[in-house]
C-alpha cells in the first residue's frame, strides 16, 4: 500500500477572514483532532489534498509532516465539500498512535460478473462489511472480492480473505460473502413436486355428496 503523505503548516490565527486568506493562498484551513480531545490547527495545499481526496477511505491513513517537525499519522474525519465551487472548504483529521492496534469495520465491495450465470445461476451477496483489528499502518484501504470465477454452488467465506500480515478479521470467517446459486434447477424440481402433487390429486375418486 502506498504511503499517503501530506505536508501541513502549523497555524495560530483563526475566524472567518483567516480562513479566507489561506483559501487565496491555494491552502485549505483544517483541524487534527487526537484521541484525547486536543486539537491542532494547520492548513494544507489544495492541490496536494486533492490528488487524494476522491482515492482515500475512511481507513486510509495519511501521514501529516508539519512544519514544526512532528509527524502525525491521521484519518480523514470529514471534509466540507462545496458542490458549487467543486472545491473542498475545510478538513478534519483524526489522530492515530502508529503503535497502538485499532479495531474498526471495513466495506466488502463484490466485485465482477460470474461466468456461472449465464448458466442458470444467480450472484447472492452475504455480509457486506467485516470487522478486522491492526495497527494503523496495516489498515487496508478498501477489500474488493473478485467473482468473476465463481462457479455454480460456490461460496467465498468471510475466512477466504487475505488482508495482508498483521491484520486479525474478528467476523466469524464462516460468514458468506458471495455465492452463485443453480435456480433453474431448483425451480424445476419444485416444478416437478408441484406437477406430482396435481397428477396425485386428479387420481383420487371424487367424495359423495
């Protein structure tokens, strides 16, 4: 996974005309926001943010290098985004500790068109988001199945990921993801029970009235 990096001033003076004055300068105005309530002021180039903005997650972990010599490594929180101006107003990053093992929730994002049904199968989604625990670094991005080689009665398991070394999926790995199912076949065989069943009661006698 390729590092996102983001180089960040420290800035001390805030309202509405600061605020305005850094957006002329082609910067964004943001907050860095830690575990225990603190927040930092900065400003970021828009140009850097933006090369960023429509790739990363709400697990990508960027690292910030702020001109007073720290490194902090960060989420991005929210970001206020004009529609009309297309331009991104104000960030808000949330601090992470890079030693400190995080459990957050990830988005499973099925992937593909099985070849399987065109044969009488049909794409059956299972969970859609699991639970996973690592350290920030090791966070992954995003998790796309591909079941494009999903065959007739086949299933891919919570247990069939790979998220990579240092990453602990706490799902139960017997959770479904995905699966083709052979309908035509079960639609006959309900078709044949029902046909029975009539062939069966048009042979009985009629009852007397």
């Amino acid at each position: 996974m390729d590092r996102k990096i983001l180089e960040a001033r420290v800035r001390t003076v805030t309202g509405k005309g600061a605020a305005k004055r850094i957006r002329a300068e082609g910067r964004i105005p943001a907050v860095i926001y830690d575990g225990e309530g603190k927040s930092s002021l900065i400003d970021i180039l828009e140009s850097d943010f933006n090369k960023l903005f429509h790739q990363i997650t709400r697990t990508t972990t960027i690292d910030i290098k702020l001109d007073d010599g720290r490194d902090v490594i960060a989420f991005v929180k929210d970001a206020q985004h004009d529609i009309i101006s297309d331009r991104v107003r104000h960030v808000d990053f949330y601090a992470v500790d890079p030693d400190k093992i995080i459990r957050t929730k990830i988005r499973v994002h099925v992937t593909g068109a099985p070849d399987a049904v065109r044969l009488g199968g049909v794409l059956e989604t299972g969970v859609s988001e699991i639970e996973i625990e690592c350290l920030p670094r090791a966070l992954p991005e995003r998790i796309a199945v591909d079941v494009t080689k999903l065959g007739l009665n086949e299933t891919v398991f919570v247990s069939d990921l790979k998220l990579g070394d240092g990453v602990k999926i706490l799902t139960h790995g017997e959770f479904p993801i995905a699966s083709v199912k052979h309908v035509r076949s079960n639609v006959s065989a309900a078709t044949e029970d029902a046909a029975a069943g009539d062939s069966e009661a048009a042979s009985e006698p009629a009852s007397a009235k």
